[in-house]
C-alpha cells in the first residue's frame, strides 16, 4: 500500500480520535512501510505502537497548528490525511438545517470555520513540509452532499456550503502546491456514509448495507489514494474509486 511512497513514510492523521480519523491510524500502522504516524487530536490517542507520536492539539486554533507546525519542524511529509469535520455541534448550536428559517449565520460560520477554513489552514501552516520534491499526498475528507452538481435533496446549507468551500479550497491548494511540489497530490474524498458520531443522529433511514464501518471506509480510502497519480492532484473521488463531480 502506498509503494510509491518512500521506505518508512511520516504521516500526519488529523481528527484521530473521530470515527474515520481513528480507524485511518489503524489501517496506516498494518503497513509496515509506515515509519511515522503523528495522530492529532484534542484528546490523547492511546495506541501501544512506537511509530505513534500522540498530539493532542485542536488544529481549529492558532495555537493547536501552531503546535502541529512545531512537530513537523519543516521535515518532508509524505501523507497528510485531514478527517476534522463537523455536521452537528450542540455546544454551538449547529444542527443540519431542514428549512430556510432555520439558518443561523453563526452556527454557519462555525461550520465554515471547522469544515472549510480548517483544512487550508493545515495546508499553510504545514506548506514547509508539503513542498519540495518528495512524493505527498493530501487528502481531506469531503462529502458528496458539498458537490453542487449532484445537488438533488436541498437542506444541510452549512454543511453542504462548507463542504463546497471545502472542494474549492483544496482544489485552489492544489495548484499552488502543484507549482511548489512537481510530485505533490491533493484530494478531496467523499467516505460514504459511516457508522460514527457524526452520522449517527442521522441513519435511521440509511440502509444496513449502505452504512460503513470505519475500518472498511480507512481501508477503501487509502486504496483510492494509492491509484492516484500527481495528474489526478485537484480532483474529488468517492470510496469506491469514482470521481465526484464538483
Ligand atoms: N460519517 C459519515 O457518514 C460521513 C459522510 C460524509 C463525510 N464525512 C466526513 O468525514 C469526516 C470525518 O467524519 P467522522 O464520520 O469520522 O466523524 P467524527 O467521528 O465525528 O470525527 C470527526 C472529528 O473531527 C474533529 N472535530 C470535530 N469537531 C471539531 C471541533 N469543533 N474542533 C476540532 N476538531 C473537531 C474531532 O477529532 P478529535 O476528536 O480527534 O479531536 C472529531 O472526532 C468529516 O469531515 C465528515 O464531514 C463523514
């Protein structure tokens, strides 16, 4: 998995204690290519596995990238997989809008700012590792509902609009990076829909076999990284390997 990577490969998982982001550390360390994993978190991440180094950090601040940043120090990274992300937050009061009256401008900037803002702050703050000449490979969890073209059902504006500005933001990133690193791959992914606590208020009417289990989802993503080549860099794809349109 992930030859064309370097022998003993650092990898850095955000979100690591959320559902997909936990299982992704998981998948990574039954790789023996691996040589780092740095799982960050706000809380510590308890994995009896000496190429885990734990940092607990909430990479929605200033300091907890900047903390990020300081673990880095600049060192060539290889995987950068973000997986922060938000549908719900009762200590914000965000809840998937079902009605125009029910849009809340700041609950939509929270949303914005976890979903959006957050994944390109992690590419500015860790840009001194991503450019060069090694082969990396960013990839940040989207979600189908952010494509516009596929549109079809309404509702969810926060999420769906921040999943989009999501989209936009990677895409942009990855011509910048492009021109900083020749070997450089940025990828938005869509997990399917995943038995974790993100989903869970909402599965009542997903079918038994259309609902994933984490591992299953960390395993296909990191299958559909592997086939990606730096062409595909500014591109979005579903688990299964099918391109989303934006
Ligand atoms: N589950 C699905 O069906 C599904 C479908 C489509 C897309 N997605 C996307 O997949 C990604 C991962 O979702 P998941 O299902 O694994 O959800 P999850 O279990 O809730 O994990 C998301 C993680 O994001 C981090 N996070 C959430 N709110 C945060 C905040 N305010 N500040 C800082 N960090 C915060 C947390 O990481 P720590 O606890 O480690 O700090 C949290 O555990 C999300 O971007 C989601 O939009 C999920």
């Amino acid at each position: 998995m992930l030859d064309h990577l370097p022998e003993k490969f650092t990898a850095v998982v955000t979100g690591a204690n959320g559902g997909i982001g936990h299982a992704l550390v998981k998948a990574l360390l039954d790789s023996t290519h691996i040589g780092r994993v740095i799982a960050v978190s706000r809380r510590d991440i308890a994995l009896d596995d000496a190429r885990v180094t734990s940092l607990a950090a909430d990479i929605t601040t200033q300091s907890g990238l900047d903390a990020l940043a300081a673990e880095t120090e600049g060192r060539p990274l290889h995987l950068l997989f973000n997986t922060v992300g938000i549908l719900h937050d009762d200590e914000h009061g965000v809840q998937p809008e079902k009605r125009l009256e029910q849009f809340d401008v700041d609950a939509f900037a929270h949303v914005m700012h976890v979903n959006a803002a957050t994944p390109l702050r992690l590419l500015s703050v860790l840009n001194d590792s991503l450019k060069g000449s090694h082969p990396t490979i960013v990839a940040s969890l989207s979600a189908r509902v952010g494509s516009i073209g596929d549109n079809g059902f309404g509702g969810w504006y926060s999420y769906r609009a921040s999943k989009a500005a999501h989209n936009m933001l990677m895409k942009t990133a990855s011509i910048e990076l492009g021109r900083l690193n020749k070997q450089a791959i940025v990828l938005c992914l869509h997990p399917g829909t995943t038995d974790t606590s993100l989903s869970e208020p909402f599965q009542a009417r997903v079918p038994q076999d259309k609902l994933f289990t984490p591992t299953f989802v960390a395993e296909s993503l990191l299958k559909v990284i592997d086939q990606r080549t730096p062409e595909d860099t500014g591109s979005f794809w579903d688990w299964a390997g099918e391109p989303i349109e934006w």
